[in-house]
C-alpha cells in the first residue's frame, strides 16, 4: 500500500497543488502571527530593558504620599545621591510646552531634562550629541522626522506666557517604552538649566539610582527607604522591569488573539478547499480504489491510504506555511507600523523563530489537512469492488442537494444561533452585547454553511437567467450539477466575504453616526482650538475674532475637572448660556437642550442614574450647588452642560484661557472669505487651529479608513485562498470533464467558447459566494450595530454600498484570473484523444 500511496501522489502532484498552496496561506497566517507575537515582545523586552537598563532603585509615588499633585520632592535627588551605596542619581520629569514648527504653528511636546548620570540615560544617541549649554537641545527621531527637524536647525519652545525659548539642535536620539515616549507628543531633551527656562514648576515622577559595586540592589533600596521614609514606594530595578513588562504584555497578548482570531478563518477557509478537493479526488478514483478492493485491500487500508495522501500533503504545505510565516510576519508588522503612524527609524522588521512557532505550524497544517480529508476517506471505503466494473457517472450522493440529518443539525444550530442574538440583544453594556452577538452570528454563518447545498441552485438559476450564449447556458447548467461540490466551493469565499461585509458595514454606521453627530452637536461653522493643551486660547484672542468681518458670534468652551460627593469622577463643559441649545446642541430626555441659568446642569443620563439622581435633583460641584434641569443622552460633554460662568466657579483657580472657540457665521456669508478673514487673525497666535465640521469629519472618516484597511488586509488572506479553492475545483473538474469537453468541441464549441465556458463557471461560483456573503454580511452587521447601540448612543444603521460594490468586483476578476490556467488546459485537449478517455 505505501507504494502504492506514494505513486497516487507522483501521479496526482499537479492537482494537489492548489490544495497545499492554500493550506500553507493558512499556515503561514498562523505561523506569522506566532512570530509576529514573539516580535513584539522581544520589541517591547528591549524597550522597557532601555527604560529600566542600569537601573538598580527607582522610586514613585505611593497612595500614602504626602502632597501627591505635585509630585516627589526635587530635594530628595540630593538626598539619594548622598546615601550609601549610591553612585549615582537622577530624577526623570516633564514638562509641557509648545514647539513652534516650521509653520509658525506650536505642537504640543514634553520636554525633559538630559540625565547628569550616563548609566541612567534611557535613550540611544542616534545622531550628533546631547544637550550641553542651556541654548541646547536634541530631539527624538520621530519628532524629527515628523516636524522636519535636523542637528544644526533652531528649534523654538514657548513657555506657558508664549515666550519663546530658542534652542539650537545638537542630536536626535530613541527612546525606549515609557510613560513620556507613549503619551503621542513631541519629545525634546535639554539641559537641567535649558528645562528651567522653559518650565520653571519642576514636577519629579521618577527617581532612578545605579548603585555602586559590591552593592545589591535590594540592600541599595533599603538604604534608600532609610533615608526618605516610608510614604514612598522604592523598588529594585529588576522589580521594575518585570512590573512594566507585564503591563505591556497584556497588550502584546491582546494583539496576538486577535490577530489569531482571523488566522482562523484563514485556517477554516483553508479546511474546506481541503475537503472540496479530497472530495472530488475520491469521486473521480472510484474506479481505481474499487480495483484495490478487488485486488485484496481492505476498507482500512482504503481509509489509510487516502489520509496519508493527506498527511504528505500537510507536511509539505506546513514547511512552504513556515517559510511563508516569515514573510507575513514582516508584512504585519510593516502594516502594524503603517496604522499607528509615522515611526520613523524606531521600528526593525524583527523575525525570531521559536520551537512553538515550528511545532505550531506543522501541528496545525497536519491536522487541519487530515480533519478536512477524514469525511472524503470515510467515503472512499464506500466504494464497492463491482464499481470497477462500471462507468463513472455522477453518484446520487454526489448530485444530491443535501440529506434529512444534515437539515435537522442546521435547524438546531439556526436555533442556537438565534436564541444567542436574543441573549446579546438584551445586554445593556456594549462590551457583553458585542461578544455575544458576534459569536452568535458565526453559529448563524455555520448553520448557513450546512444549508449550502439547498440554495446555490436557485441563487444559479437567479444568475443563470440573465445569461446569453451557449457557453454561458453550458457554465450556469455546471455550476448547478453538484449542488454539494459547488456549495463546498462557494461557502470559502463566502465566509471572508460575510466577515469583511459585515466589518465594513459595522464602521460604514459608525461612520454615518459620528458624521450627523458632528453635524447636531456643533451648528457653529468652525471651531478655533488649540493645539498645545497647556496653552488655552486667551479672551483676548476670543475678543479679536469676535471683530472679523461677518461673524455674529464667537462662544467660548471651557472644560472643568472638579469633585463631587455624589459622583466618582467629575467633570462639567460650560458655554455662554446664549449658546446653548444654538450653538451647542444635544439630545435631552424631554427634548433638545434649551437655555441654561447660573447653577444649572444638564447632567448625562447614565451618571445620573447611577447617583440615583433625576430632574430637579440637587448636585454639588467643587463645592457649589446645582440643580438638574435635564438628562443627556449624549456622552460627549462629560458630566454635563453648564454655563461659562458656572465652569469657572467650580475650578480652584481662574482659566488661562479656552480649549475651543465656537465661531459662528452670519447669514449669507460667503464661507470662502470668511475664512480668509478667520485665517488672518488665527495667524496671530502660534497655538490655533481652524477647523470645520466637514474637516472633524473628514479625519474622522480617515481614522475609520485606517482601521478598515487593516482589516480588509487581514480578511484578505482568506479570500485569496478561497479563490485558490475556485481554481482547484475547475482544474480538477477540467479532468473529470475531459471525455464531456472534447464531444462539446466535436459537436461544435470552438477553443474560445470552451475557455468562455470555464470563466462563466469560475464567475457564477465567486458571485453565489460573494452575494450570499455580502447579504449575511450586512445582516450580521445591523444585528450587532443594534447590539452596540442602547439609549445614550444610538447607532444609525447605514450600507457603504460603493465599497461593498468594489468587494463584488474584485471577487469577479479573481474569478476571472482564478479560472484562466483550467480554461486554458481544457482548450488545449486534443478532442481525439479526449473522446478516447477511459
């Protein structure tokens, strides 16, 4: 028997290609985002060594630190430094400022002041020196790359009165993972005395100590606690290190499930072409496994064989899945890299490759391929000894559409499918609602799946109807010959199809929904913000853009932080009264929002039931007392809306300024030069911004675009195998048709109209899958934007029909080029020796 398992595979090599190639993309998923995992924590391992490195006492604030707001005390550096075993120390702080690009234009940085100790420097010069002089300063490769920055440039700061500070660039270094290389700002290091320029307030979150030899680190703590006491936690370096890392290992694990999540479908897509193709090569050997039969083999033997076809096939496409693993590894993290944003020199393609990830891919390319091929094996100790004695026709459980079991389990599972909706439907949090609802829609995919067989031939005969032409009759009349071979074919592509359909209309109704919000929320025709937190818009500022030409109105928007004993966490946004309900415009319980007074909240909904509070309660805010005049349904505002003069009074200090201008147009202005005009006075201060409601939405849009993109990527693997799986079941039926192809060419169909035929086929195929993905896409979709939606956020169910149209397309012409070597095999046969096939 081996030899003769290992002559069906030397005979049967070329039609078992497709087969490995699309169990290897399955592989390779895996097996990249193994790599991909490992990538990532090594990435992070040596970041947070960075941060940490040379470290060997660090001490933070505890939750029984005296004066915790202002940080730790700048006078115990020098305690630290003077205390026994310490050779040297440093504190790590920050600041705030604006840096003023190439522009004129202020973005918001952190600036830090350059370690004194070497060891303790947690960054890597990359280019020129560190900060020497006061006038000095180097910059981190991303700031430099993003604000077009080199050594040799002038680079300015702005303190927190707007002057400017300028300082001349000596170095660009990188960072490591920190709380300051994470916040998404720009980073900039001077000099102890540079920083004090800028930012006199010094803020200590950190002290870092390296002992000196001979020294433990946890006899280097202790020394340290003598001496600052006990209201202060004080940690060794290797405590640090492992804390931080298992922060951000959570992370990195959270990434890898879900990239894991669409290596299954991948795996599962890549499953079924195994079964469809096992399937066919057992129909089309009936004759020579009855002839085994004959020849003494038993049913085991059969069974044995046809699986260790199976296992060769898996080890071979498990080693190309391993090599190709590398690849998609190098390809996820250069995407990974693309959508969060310029990195400049800071990422490397990193590719380390475990056991794990070996024994991963073997293990799953294996088994995947012999659970696919264990059914089709079943069938083939089936096949009576007398068949070898008959012709091959079609067998009835071939042809047949699908049998009574087989539509009693989809019932069952439609049910457990839809009583899962029922349940995620009635959760309350979005969270619980989106997993249930999720998951139970992929139970409703399964059930689907079951059913194939029963609906690809009317939704052929739908399509074959507007048909014209013989070749084209010829295909749609294929396509409907083997209900369960098609719908085995088709249910690949259908299921990447179903999961990127329903992706896109999810973020097609979010998309839709923050669109209108923009719209309801802010009437005004543009907002003037700030682009530096720390440096608010100034009432004269407000003052000056109230006096350009044709604008009737400017309302200023403050937001406030405060306490309350009634809630957890606090926080108000005031407008002028006149403002709101014009201006500012949200959803209440009663209605739209109307006109405030002094001391009046229009507080969020679900904060005020958990409070237990309603309309006409009272509230205490930062020590005033308010009174609850409406309900939000809209989250945006924090706790709620009060007036200007109301998020002043609950602030312990008076404003600087405001975060957003609200600029509203008089009627009939050109919109054009009125924002010339705005432009002239925004040009005066370095730290505003214009904008519009159509340019918040436009990034809004491209934030989304962003995240669909990824995953239209990911999804894409799947669809590519899928259409391997339409051009393995054409090359295989191009075989089994081989006697049928060439009396059609004796009866008169030329080479083209053959070739014609096959592409027909190959497209009614890719469309039965795709329209029957796209429909239980956008039904998926609505479910789980109804799930996600609840009464303060309410989802609008929307259909991105253009992009839905272009995934239709693309499926087309893949089947047009999957369908183009079988076609041109089959025009190829000669009809002579065709019509002479066994």
């Amino acid at each position: 028997m081996l030899k003769t398992i290992l002559a069906g595979l030397r005979a049967r090599t070329a039609r078992l290609v497709l087969s490995s190639i699309a169990i290897a993309l399955g592989v390779a998923f895996v097996t990249g985002t193994l790599v991909l995992g490992d990538a990532v924590g090594e990435q992070t391992r040596d970041n947070f060594a960075r941060s940490a490195r040379n470290v060997d006492a660090a001490v933070h604030l505890s939750d029984n630190s005296p004066d915790r707001d202002n940080g730790i005390p700048a006078g115990f550096v020098e305690k630290i430094r003077a205390t026994n075993g310490v050779a040297g120390a440093d504190s790590r702080e920050f600041g705030s400022a604006a840096l003023l690009g190439g522009d004129g234009k202020a973005r918001n940085a952190l600036v830090q002041p350059l370690p004194t100790t070497e060891k303790l420097r947690d960054f890597n010069l990359e280019d020129g020196r560190y900060p020497a002089k006061a006038d000095e300063a180097s910059v981190d490769v991303k700031t430099a790359q993003i604000a077009k920055l080199k050594v040799g440039d002038k680079l300015k700061l702005l303190d927190e009165d707007n002057a400017e500070h300028a300082f001349t660039i000596v170095g660009t270094y990188q960072q490591g993972a920190s709380s300051i290389s994470m916040s998404g700002s720009d980073h900039v290091v001077v000099s102890p005395e540079g920083l004090r320029t800028v930012i006199p307030k010094q803020r200590v979150y950190e002290i870092v100590a390296v002992a000196k030899d001979g020294v433990s680190q946890q006899q280097l703590v202790d020394n340290i606690k003598a001496v600052i006491g006990a209201n202060y936690n004080v940690q060794t370096g290797e405590q640090l290190t492992q804390e931080t890392l298992a922060q951000v290992g959570d992370a990195a694990a959270e990434i890898k499930t879900f990239l894991l999540a669409f290596a299954a479908i991948s795996l599962v897509v890549a499953g079924m072409v195994i079964y469809n193709t096992f399937t066919i090569l057992v129909a089309q050997r009936t004759k020579e496994l009855a002839l085994l039969r004959c020849v003494g083999a038993e049913r085991g033997q059969v069974f044995r064989s046809v699986l260790a076809e199976a296992v060769f096939m898996g080890l071979a496409a498990s080693v190309l899945g391993i090599l190709g693993g590398l690849g998609v590894s190098a390809g996820l993290q250069a995407l990974v890299g693309t959508v969060g944003g310029p990195s400049g020199d800071d990422v490397a393609i990193r590719l380390p490759i475990s056991w794990v990830t070996i024994a991963a891919g073997f293990g799953v390319g294996v088994v995947v391929t012999v659970l696919s091929a264990v059914l089709p094996a079943r069938r083939a100790t089936k096949v009576a000894p007398v068949a070898a004695l008959r012709s091959q026709p079609d067998s009835h459980d071939d042809v047949a559409r699908t049998g009574k079991v087989r539509i009693a389990v989809a019932t069952l599972v439609a049910l457990v499918g839809g009583a899962a909706v029922y349940l995620g439907l009635q959760q309350e949090k979005e969270e619980p609602a989106l997993f249930i609802t999720g998951g139970a829609t992929m139970v409703l995919l399964f059930a689907v799946l079951l059913l194939g067989p029963l609906y690809v031939g009317p939704v052929n005969r739908l399509f074959g109807k507007v048909l014209r032409g013989v070749p084209a009759k010829l295909a749609s009349a294929n396509a409907g010959r083997n209900p369960k071979r098609t719908a085995a074919t088709t249910a690949a592509l259908m299921i990447g199809v179903t999961i990127v359909a329903m992706v896109t209309v999810v973020a097609g109704s979010g998309r839709e929904t923050m669109n209108k919000k923009v719209d309801e929320q802010f009437p005004s025709d543009y907002e003037v913000t700030s682009s530096v937190y720390s440096q608010p818009l100034t009432q004269k500022f407000a003052d000056e853009l109230a006096k350009v030409r044709n604008v009737a109105k400017v309302a200023p928007e403050l937001t406030a932080s405060t306490e309350s004993p009634q809630l957890p966490y606090a926080y108000v946004t005031g407008y002028p009264a006149d403002a709101i309900g014009s201006l500012v415009r949200a959803q209440t319980t009663t209605g739209p929002l109307t006109a405030l007074k002094d001391n009046e909240i229009a507080m969020r909904e679900k904060e005020a039931k958990e409070a237990g509070l309603s309309v006409g309660s009272p509230l205490k805010l930062g020590g005033k007392d308010f009174t609850v005049v409406a309900l939000l349904k809209d989250s945006s505002f924090g706790t709620g809306i009060v007036t200007l003069p109301s998020a002043t009074s609950v602030l312990k200090e008076a404003p600087k300024g405001y975060g957003k201008l609200l600029v509203k147009l008089a009627p009939g202005t050109d919109v054009a030069t009125a924002r010339a005009d705005l432009e002239r006075v925004i040009a005066t201060s370095p730290v505003a911004v214009l904008n519009s409601a159509a340019e918040t939405k436009a990034e809004l849009n491209a934030q989304i675009d962003q995240i669909l993109l990824f995953i239209w990527a990911l999804v894409g693997l799947a669809l590519v195998i899928a259409l391997f799986g339409i051009a393995n079941t054409l090359t295989l039926s191009v075989l089994e048709r081989t006697r049928e192809s060439a009396l059609l060419r004796a009866l008169g169909l030329t080479r083209g109209q053959l070739r014609q035929m096959l592409v027909v086929e190959s497209i009614l195929m890719a469309l039965i899958g795709a329209v029957v993905g796209v429909l239980l896409g956008a039904g998926f979709g609505w479910l789980l934007v109804e799930a996600i939606s609840n009464d303060e956020f309410q989802i609008s169910f929307s259909v991105p029909f253009g992009q839905i149209g272009i995934m239709l397309g693309l499926a087309v012409v893949a089947a047009v080029v999957a369908a183009a070597l079988p076609a041109r095999r089959a025009a190829k046969n000669s009809v002579v020796a065709g019509m002479a096939e066994a």
